[in-house]
C-alpha cells in the first residue's frame, strides 16, 4: 500500500488542543486512494504546523481499517486516556459516530460505536456524523448533526455517562438546516 499521498489531499475538520504550551491538531484528510484517515500535526505558535510523523511522509493516527472513511476527529481527554469520537463510514457516506481510545497522541484503535442512526421516521434516521464532544462533571456532551433519506442535516445533542452508551436529547433536533457544527464553552456559555 502506497501511503506517501495519504493525508495530501482534501484537510479538513481539525479539532485543536493546546498541550504543555504546544498545540495539537487532529484532522481530517484523503489520500490518493479516495479513503478519508485521521491525521494529527502540531505547533508551537498555531500559524506553522508540523505533520505526524513528518511532513512529507505524514501518517495516520487512525486507519480507516476496513471502513469507507473515517474523519471528523472531536477529542477529549480523561483518566489518563485521549477519546477520539469521529465519524466512520462503513460504506459510501453512510456515517456512523464511533469512539476510539489511546494514552498517547497517536496509535488511536477502534472500540465501538457510539452513535448510529436514530428510529425509522426521525429527522436523523439515516447518518449521524460529524461530532463535536466535551466533558464536564463527569457527562459527556456530544452535538453531531443527523439526517434522515433525501432531507437536510440537522444538530442534536446526545450525553452519557460512560463515554459509550449516549442518550439523544428529548427536544432534537436543537439547530435546523446546519451541520458540522463545533461546540466550545467560553466561560459559561456554550
């Protein structure tokens, strides 16, 4: 496998954290062979950026494995151990949101799913993707917009406790006609 053109192409859906004074950027990116990996680059002053392990030779910190695509990296860190939930599609564009798991920056390995499609008739009963996750007071919070066959994407908002088993909010969708939205929390608002 050629992997001197994975992460040339299509960058995109970078979620940046700052670390010991460094930042730290995963991101999605395509390779030559149309399959979308997660990628990570880093900076000491955010306007130049360094790829994983080089730049000209950049690796994935997450395979697609046997997946269309993976990408759209929402990281969190607890209990020692870097959360990676991100949107994987088994085929096509048929999104599903999973989780994968590493105590380090990179060598991200696959765990679960932790969001698929919500019930038949649902405004987002046919792909959920594109998560954007924090954690406080020991809840996860996870917007991620959703779409039901032939309509347009919606936000909702799941939790969980555990990181894994997420519970959609009552009143989803929260945002009509918008996706791939990133959620922060500057001070008290979020």
């Amino acid at each position: 496998k050629n992997t001197s053109m994975h992460g040339s192409d299509n960058i995109y859906a970078p979620d940046i954290h700052e670390i010991s004074g460094i930042r730290v950027m995963w991101y999605g990116a395509q390779g030559g062979d149309g399959h979308d990996r997660i990628f990570m680059a880093t900076s000491s002053n955010g306007a130049e950026w360094r790829k994983y392990p080089s730049d000209s030779n950049p690796q994935p910190v997450l395979e697609n494995g046997s997946s269309n695509h993976v990408n759209d990296p929402s990281l969190v860190h607890v209990d020692g151990k870097w959360k990676m939930y991100y949107t994987d599609a088994p085929t096509a564009e048929i999104d599903r949101i999973w989780l994968a798991e590493s105590s380090k920056l990179t060598g991200f390995k696959k765990v679960q799913e932790v969001l698929g499609p919500g019930a038949a008739g649902e405004w987002d009963s046919y792909k959920v993707g594109r998560p954007s996750v924090l954690y406080e007071d020991g809840v996860y919070k996870m917007w991620y917009d959703g779409q039901a066959q032939g309509k347009g994407r919606h936000v909702g908002l799941a939790t969980s406790t555990d990181g894994i088993h997420f519970t959609r909010h009552p009143a989803n969708p929260l945002l009509l006609n918008a996706g791939a939205i990133d959620v922060d929390k500057i001070g008290d608002v979020y």
